[in-house]
C-alpha cells in the first residue's frame, strides 16, 4: 500500500497490480475513496478496473467517484467504468456531460458510447446538448472528437438526419459526421 505513493511510476504501478492480484477490493476502495493523494487513488481506481475485467464486482465504488471533488478521479472513475462497459453507470456518466472539467466531460463522453444502447433518446438528446455547450464559442476539438465517439455509437441516423437543420454549427457538423460512418 505504500509503494501506491512512490515517487516512481513503475513502482506505483507495481504495487498496484499487486493489490489486483490479491483482490484486495478493500483496500484499493478505502484508497480509492479516501486518500488525500493524487496518485495512490488513481492507482486504486485502475486496480479496481483489472478486477473488474475478472468479473468482480467493483461499479459501486467507481460509480461513487464519479462525483468525487477532484477531476483527475471523476476523468479516471469514467474511464474505467467505460472500460468495463458498466451500463448501471450510465445515468451518472451522462450528468458529467455538464462537469466543469472539459477532460470529465469527454472522458464520460467515450464511456457513454460503451456503456449506451444505441438508439437512446435521452442520452441522445444530452450528448446532443453538449455539442451545442462546446459550440457555443470556441469548440474544443478533442472535445468535439469524444462526443463525436459518443454520438457515432448511440445516436440513429434519423436523430442525426433531424439535428441538419439546427441552429448549432457545432450539432450541424457533428450530426453531418455521424451520418458519414
């Protein structure tokens, strides 16, 4: 648990793949959820992220961090949970389409389009409400690109085709590219 705070990446790393190997899910939750230091809960999340992917049941703890005061936790929590295609994540990764953080909003942006079903109307229409708040001065491209990923796997081409006409720029292009793939 120490090695979580080493100075060096390989070694934190290491520690981290440790604790996966032991599935100590207590541990990298308890760090997760309430170290002070940046690192060691990063390392926790993605832990929390390998056990997962063996089928243990992690979402709650991510799922709960998604509203967590640090946005490099929120960015990561939404990865994973993208990752492990969490779909009970879903409803708290489409509220982060507002966060304050361009990086939450399109780390959450890329989980949603794994997490999704195609065709969703409301998550739709909230990727949709994001890409008219990024076009509304200047778009931040990699932004544009996340929500791009979102929309390219949920959104039909009946909803696309019907945002052509949108007052937005930003939803006119983004619709025209999904309806290109």
């Amino acid at each position: 648990v120490e090695f979580l705070s080493h100075p060096d990446r390989r070694v934190r790393q290491a520690a981290q793949f440790a604790l996966a190997n032991q599935k100590d899910i207590e541990t990298l939750t308890k760090i997760a959820s309430g170290s002070s230091e940046l690192y060691p809960r990063l390392h926790a999340i993605w832990g929390l992220g390998q056990l997962g992917r063996r089928g243990e049941a992690v979402s709650t703890t991510l799922i709960s961090l998604l509203e967590d005061s640090e946005e490099e936790i929120r960015a990561n929590a939404a990865r994973v949970l993208g990752d492990l295609r969490e779909k009970s994540a879903t409803e708290k990764l489409t509220e982060l389409l507002k966060d304050d953080s361009v990086r939450v909003r399109s780390l959450a942006a890329v989980a949603l389009s794994r997490t999704g079903e195609p065709g969703d109307e409301d998550l739709t229409n909230a990727l949709f409400s994001a890409v008219v708040e990024n076009g509304k001065s200047n778009p931040d491209i990699v932004l544009r690109h996340a929500l791009l990923t979102g929309l390219d796997r949920i959104v039909t081409s009946e909803a696309a085709a019907e945002k052509a006409s949108s007052e937005s720029k930003e939803e006119q292009l983004l619709a025209l590219l999904t309806l290109r793939s």
